[in-house]
C-alpha cells in the first residue's frame, strides 16, 4: 500500500458516448496511481458486460490507500436521470454530466494529491437542457472561483496554450488585451514551475495577424499590445520569444528552443498540433487550484457501445486518456516536490 500516490479521480463525460467505455478500459491498465471513478455504477457495470471488459466494480473510499490494480475499478456513485442507449443523446441526462463533474471537483479541492482527469462531454446536448455551458474548462473556473485559466495541450513533445478558446474568430482580436495576454503569460510561466519542474520555462508568443502584422500592415495589435508586453515581461526575467508569425512557428528550429507556445485563438495553435499527434494529446488546464487533464477529442457517439466484434477495427482510441492520465501523474509527483522546496 502506498498512499503517497497521485489519485485520479475520472469523470466519463457523454453517458452515451465513449468516456464510460475508455474509463472502464483504463482501469484494466497498470497505473502508477490511485483512480476512482465518477459515475453511475449501474451503467458501468451493464456496460462493462455488454463489452465484455474483464473489470470489477467497487464502492470508493476517499482514503483509499491502495494502489491500483488492473482490472479493479472504484466508483463513487453518481445517479443518471436515465439509463443512456449508446450514442444517442438524452438532455435528461444532462445535469448528470455536470453533477459528475461537481463531485470529482470537490473530492479534489478537499483532497491532498489529487488529479481530476476527464473524458469529452457534448457541449450541445447540455445546452439543449437549458444550461449555458462553453466547455470543461471554463466550467473550472467558474466552479472554482477562478478569474481566468489557460487551456493548454501536449503531447510527448509540444505544448500549445491558447489566449482564446472557444470564440467565434470575429470576436478573437477584441478578446487579446494586453490583460488577458498578461495574465495567460503569468500563469503558463508559474504552472510550468510548480506542475511540470522547468525552472526557467521558455515561451514562445504567436502573433495574431498574418506575418505577426507585417509591421503594421496587416494589423497593429503586435505593434500596441502584444510587443510592447512581451518588452515589459522579459524586463523581468521571463524568457519570452515573439511574437511569432504563426505560418512559420511550428518548425523544428523553433521549437527545439522553447518549452511551450502560446497562440492567440483556438485553430491557430491546435491544427498544427492535431496534425501531428491527433489521439495522442492531453488537454490540461492550467491556473487552478488543482490538476486536471483530459483527452483531446469528442465523445465519438459513432462507436459508443458497439459489440466486440464489431468494435475489433473501429473502437475508440484510448491512447488519449492514457495520456492524460500520465500527464496527471507526472503533474502531481512534479507539485509535491515543488511542494516541499518552496
């Protein structure tokens, strides 16, 4: 027994989509942690059964000391409104998706060495309940009390933060004030100290326009925001490149000199990291209180609940969630030495 080890508490997202099945499908994997599972434990027991997944379910304990072991899954019980039928979306349930989320939020909150680690939930059918909701993300901040948060993914090799997130591109310039870009620089420089161990992280800026403004040409906000920001930061120690113009940034020569880039809007920054490892990305939130990670694609209602044999070529990957699940781990094991220096 070891309870020194990060735990992970993972939520499934979409009862209908993927989330429950490559939950279930991690628990049957070797994992350097604790997990416990947020769900309702009738369907992912009938789901585990209708897959054939040789796992056995369990109650959590919220001291649950032992390490995990593969094929053994604890789940803290979270009722749906409605058993799901696989990839076809239910607005009863949900309210579930969230309370799922509220659950694992305050285990983690109140819980030393914790990780909330989450499989994809769609953002369509909540809203068709009646619940404004933009994303994982900024459901975080909100639950948590947290002015502003970073989202960030990786893979083995790349990280990639974002200014802005879920945005129409109309409104993206508007949204890049030099605040924001502030605080986004601010917390990927703390995060990357306290949660992934770089000393000294090296940051690389994208512009926002074309050529990063051609000199005013092509837009002025390198020339008004963006530089004269990256000026004052650097004034200060921080190791900041940019900005950037984004068609010639992911190149080797670059990113062999920086520990993370930062792009102004969603695509900018996310196609050419998708075009390198799609299935193999973590999406990790950064400036919370407490670790979270998750996949990096949708709830994949196509193949959600497909009999074995069926499912033997088209099954959804689990490469991702293994992924965010690493990230977790290595994310808290990082914070705990930091932890004890600062």
């Amino acid at each position: 027994m070891d309870s020194s080890l990060p735990h992970l508490l993972l939520t499934p997202g979409e009862p209908a989509g993927v989330g429950p099945e490559l939950v279930l499908r991690m628990a049957c994997r070797p994992l350097a942690a604790r997990i416990t599972a947020v769900a309702d434990r009738e369907w992912l027991q009938q789901l585990a059964e209708h897959l054939q997944i040789p796992v056995t379910l369990t109650e959590a304990q919220s001291n649950q000391p032992i390490s995990h072991q593969p094929g053994v899954l604890p789940v803290q019980h979270v009722p749906l409104a409605q058993l799901p039928v696989p990839g076809e979306l239910n607005t009863a349930n949900a309210r579930y998706v969230l309370s799922c989320l509220d659950v694992a939020i305050d285990w983690c909150a109140t819980h030393a060495n914790c990780a909330l680690v989450t499989a994809p939930v769609h953002k369509g059918v909540i809203n068709d309940a009646g619940i404004v909701f933009t994303g994982h993300t900024e459901y975080l901040a909100r639950r948590l009390g947290i002015k502003q948060v970073v989202m960030m993914l990786a893979d083995q090799n790349l990280r990639v933060a974002l200014v802005t997130t879920h945005l129409p591109l109309k409104e993206v310039a508007d949204a890049v004030t030099r605040e924001r870009l502030r605080g986004c620089i601010e917390i990927i420089h703390r995060d990357l100290q306290k949660r992934f161990g770089l000393a000294q992280p090296r940051i690389m800026v994208l512009g926002l326009n074309p050529h990063a403004g051609e000199q005013g040409h092509m837009g002025l906000e390198e020339q008004t925001i963006i530089e004269p920001l990256l000026t004052e930061l650097r004034a200060t120690g921080m190791q900041i490149a940019g900005p950037v113009p984004a068609d010639t940034a992911f190149v080797d020569s670059r990113l062999d000199n920086c520990d993370v880039v930062l792009a102004m809007y969603h695509d900018q920054g996310l196609g050419p990291l998708k075009a390198r490892s799609f299935g193999q990305i973590a999406n990790i939130t950064l400036g919370l209180p407490i670790i979270r990670t998750s996949v990096d694609h949708g709830t994949a209602l196509d193949l959600a609940g497909l009999p074995v044999a069926a499912a033997s070529q088209d099954r959804a990957r689990i490469d991702s969630l293994v992924f965010a699940c690493q990230q977790a781990i290595e994310m808290s094991e990082k914070a705990s030495v930091g932890s004890s220096v600062l």
